[in-house]
C-alpha cells in the first residue's frame, strides 16, 4: 500500500513521490500507545531516509541555495488559500537524494518575534537534542511553553512544542473558533491534547522518526464548547470521504480540512488515515506534507 507523498521545496516547486504507508501508519499512534519496542535501528544518526520508491525529479528549475528563512505563501501553490505570511512555517527543503527527511526541526531565526506578533503568549524552553541509545535523535533546539494564544483557548497547561508548531497553535485557534461558531454557534473554549513530546524509536520501520521525537507534532482529542460540551474525535469525524451526519461531524471535518489546506500543519491525520488515529487529530510540522484529513 501506498500513497501520494507530497514535498514542500523552495522554489515554489511542490512535487511528489510515493512512499511505503506503514512508516506513517507508525508515525503516531497515541503517545499512551508508544512503546520502545527496543531493537536498535539499524539506521544513521540523523535519518537519511532512502530515496522514495519513486524517486523525485529534479526540479525543472534549480532550486535556490538552502536557507532557513520560511517559504513565502506562494511557494506552496497545492495550497487553495495560503495562510498569512507571518504563519507559514513549513521548512524549506532542497529535494534530491541527500535530503534529510527526518531530523531536529531547523532554527528559523525570526520565529519568537512571529510568536510575538501573533498574539501568543509563551515562554522559552528547552528539549536539548539528544541521541538515543538505539541511535536516533530526539530534541530540539528551539522550543517554547504554549501558554495562551489568540483565540483565548486552554490547552489544558502549556505544552512544550517547537516554535513552528507554536505558530501552527495560533492558526489552529483562529480555524476553530471560526469553524465554531459558523457549525455549532458558540466558541471552543478548551482543547484535550494527548501530548506533544515522546522519542520514539520505530524498530518495525527504520529510517522513520516521529515528529513527536522532537516536540514537533500534537495530538488532539477533543474540542470543549463554551457551554461545557465536549466534540470528540472518536466517533464524531466523518471517515473516509463520508458525509458529516451533523454539527459536531460538519465542524471537525471542516478544521481537518483548513488545518491541511491552509497549511497551518503539514501533516494533518485523522480518523480516515489509519485506526492508529481513531480517537485523535496527529498535527505536526514535518518536513513533508501529508492530508490524512
Ligand atoms: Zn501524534
């Protein structure tokens, strides 16, 4: 099995690939699930992960040099409506062969000023980067405490995220509050997460690091209502194309749909990607782009 593996690379270029599934099926299972199955892999420190079964192209035009500043909205032309420049994160990436898929999230230098000027309230933190003993790395190097964003949501305490993920909370808030009131007609005043943090060695699939290794994803299990009712994603997403039977179905599909189009995360899995994802939306800012929406 397989599917359709879609790349941000500077330039502009969006390209795709194909790639085995279950190495994402493994990228987050809930962080209650995770287990060190042990067994070092038998991997490089930083993951090079082998080219694609299809190798990407090279790009028609030659990508410029690698920098760390952001893509600029347009550069990402599979995105119907680009987010505003200043939350566009996703890290640009030079495809070829040698490119690191999977590693600690790059420092963009401006990202506690694009806090700021979101509206967020955070403070610095730290996840020093690490090897582990089977071999992979875990960390990163610029990582805040969430307290507070924009749309005056709790998160249930400050979750230690990566600044890219931090401005992808700030988007998040703003799409649901909207999503909120048009579906259910009152905001959501509280979200469940399920964790953001958790080195996780995939022994099954080796090569494959999970974002949550870096604090560069979170997992969401519910939405609370100002009134005190609670949205689940167990039980409430639409699966698999089907159409959303109510409010609660209408709403989570629709912030599923803006977080990947919108490309407030790049990696967006729900309840119609596997049943590792049943009961929780995984929303992390991986260097590739996958709509498991
Ligand atoms: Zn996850």
């Amino acid at each position: 099995m397989s599917f359709r593996l879609a790349v941000a690379v500077l330039g502009g270029l969006v390209m795709t690939g194909t790639i085995a599934v279950p190495a994402l099926d493994a990228l987050c299972a809930p962080d209650t699930d995770v287990r060190d199955s042990g067994g070092p892999p038998a991997t490089p420190p930083v993951v090079a992960v082998a080219a694609p079964e299809a190798p990407p192209a090279k790009p028609e035009v030659a990508p410029a040099e690698p920098t760390v500043e952001p893509s600029e909205p347009e550069a990402a032309p599979a995105a119907p409506e680009p987010a505003p420049a200043d939350l566009v994160v996703i890290p640009p990436t030079e495809v070829n062969e040698e490119t690191v898929w999977m590693a600690p999230p790059e420092v963009i230098p401006n990202c506690e000023a694009r806090l700021e000027a979101a509206g967020i309230d955070f403070t610095p933190s730290r996840l020093p980067v690490h090897k582990t003993r089977g071999g992979i790395y875990c960390g990163a190097e610029q990582v805040v405490r969430y307290r507070k964003g924009p749309g005056e949501i709790s998160w249930g305490g400050s979750p230690k995220v990566t600044c890219p993920v931090a401005l992808g909370m700030a988007r998040l808030e703003a799409i649901v509050q909207e999503e909120a009131e048009r579906h259910l007609g009152r905001k959501v005043r509280r979200i469940q997460h399920m964790g953001t943090y958790n080195c996780r060695e995939m022994a099954n699939y080796p090569g494959w690091v999970s974002e949550h290794s870096y604090a560069n994803a979170i997992d969401i299990k519910h939405f609370e209502l100002t009134n005190g009712k609670k949205i689940p994603v167990l039980g409430s997403y639409p699966k698999n194309g089907a159409e959303p039977k109510n409010a609660s179905a209408r709403f989570l599909k629709a912030v599923a749909r803006r977080l990947y189009d919108e490309r407030a995360f790049s990696v967006v899995l729900t309840p119609s990607f596997d049943s590792n994802h049943r009961n929780h939306f995984h929303l992390d800012m991986a260097r590739y782009l996958v709509d498991g929406t």
